[in-house]
C-alpha cells in the first residue's frame, strides 16, 4: 500500500512539473522547439517532460528554467502540495 501510495506521488510530482513548464512555455509564446533548442535538450524530451512522462534531472530542471528566464523554485510552485488521495 505504502509502495502504491508512493507511486502515485511521484507521477502527480512529474505530472504538475509538466503542467508548470508547458504554463510558462505557453505564456510567453514560445513552441517545445524553440524551448528545447534555448535549453540544448531534445523537443521529444521537453514534450514528455510537459506530458509528466519524464523524471527531470537537476541539470535539466536548471537548464529549462534558464531557457524560460525564471527561476528553478519557480518551475517547482505548489509541488510540495501534492497529496495523494486515499
């Protein structure tokens, strides 16, 4: 149970992240293409990333969020809110 619990955590974690970049990338108007090429990631990446298919690494957190102009914690808003219902 605790294992399950924990599953579904981490997918909502990666599945809010997504949702926070695809946010900020939309906002100002720019494609996963133009995203990736700025952050020298793959557009695939970035589209999994945005879907919550993707566990991003430090590196890569801080090398989108150069790309965006903002700040890492900024890509990070109201993750720790995540709540697993039981």
């Amino acid at each position: 149970m605790i294992i399950m619990k924990n599953i579904l955590m981490e997918k909502e974690l990666l599945k809010s992240f997504g949702k926070n970049v695809k946010e900020i990338r939309l906002s100002q108007e720019i494609s996963q293409e133009e995203l990736a090429l700025k952050a020298e990631l793959d557009r695939t990446y970035i589209s999994g990333i945005e879907r919550g298919l993707r566990n991003v690494s430090l590196i890569n957190i801080f090398k989108i969020s150069k790309a965006l102009d903002v700040t890492a914690p900024e890509l990070l808003l109201d993750l720790e809110n995540i709540k697993i219902k039981e």
